[in-house]
C-alpha cells in the first residue's frame, strides 16, 4: 500500500503542470526579493529623504516600553529593550513591495492576454479562408467540400484533386 502511494506521488510530481508551478514558484520567491530590494534600497531613500529625512524601517510607535524605557532611535533598538512596537514603517514597505509586484504580474497577464487574442484572430482568419462548403454543379445546392455526392440531387461529383500549398 506504501509502494503504491509513492509510485502515485512519483507520476504526479512529474507531470508537466507540476514541473511548471515548482519552477513559477522559485522565480515568484526570486522576484519578491528583487522587489523587497528595490523598495528598500531604491524607492524609499529618495521618498524618505523628500519627506524630511525620514527612514521608513523605523517609522513605529511604542505600545509597550521594554527593560530601558522610551524613547527609542531605532526600531531595533526598541527590539533590543523588549518593547512591544506597531511597525508601520515596515508594513508601508511591504505594501509598496505588493504594489509592484501586483503591476508586474498586471503588466504579464495582459501581455499574455494580447498574445492570446492575436493567435485566436489568427486561426479565425485561417478558418474564414478556408471554405467547408461548395455548390453543387447540377442543382447548385450547398454541400460539404469532400462530398463525392449530392445529399439533394443524388448526383456523383467529380472527385477534385487537393491543391497543393506553395
């Protein structure tokens, strides 16, 4: 019973989808520290240096003094004291972190989006061109492309040799 339970979970690790959503999720977990990086070393110096010098890693509030009472200049140093603090700063982080990270996901899903429209009004194309029916040439009634008979009149259609595509 064991030999079998892993004999299934061998084929369905290894199916393709699986395969896909293990490689999307490592370069998801790349991407999201590519993104954290650029928040924090990039982004937010330049904002925190227009609103007046400020560091948004230590933007909190104290809720709770620790051993050495407040004030605190950093918030690892209220960590260190043991203070109890609501860290708005990292969280304001966080969420620019999400924002980007949901515009770059916006930005592929409707590249995809495009790319799939345009590959449907390809092979739509390519359907409308290619005719399913012809007339017949007795009683001119509409009929399948391949028939080798009228349904309507009965009459045996000459049989036409493909055209080749060039």
């Amino acid at each position: 019973m064991f030999k079998n339970l892993i004999t299934e979970f061998k084929k369905f690790a290894m199916r393709g989808n699986v395969i896909d959503m293990a490689v999307g999720i490592i370069i998801g977990a790349a991407f999201g520290k590519i993104v954290d990086s650029l928040v924090k070393d990039v982004i937010m110096p330049p904002i925190g240096l227009l609103l007046g010098k400020v560091d948004f890693t230590n933007l909190f509030v104290v809720l709770k003094s620790g051993a050495t009472p407040a004030p605190y200049h950093s918030l690892s140093a209220a960590q260190a004291a043991g203070a109890v603090t609501l860290n708005f700063g990292l969280f304001i982080n966080a969420l620019i972190s999400f924002l980007i990270v949901a515009f770059a996901v916006f930005i592929l899903i409707k590249a995809i989006n495009e790319l799939q429209a345009k590959m449907d009004r390809k092979e739509a194309a390519k359907e409308a061109k290619t005719p399913t029916t012809k007339a017949c040439p007795f009683c001119c009634s509409e009929i399948a492309i391949n028939a080798t008979r009228c349904p309507h009149c009965t009459s045996e259609l000459p049989c036409e040799k493909p055209k080749k595509k060039k």
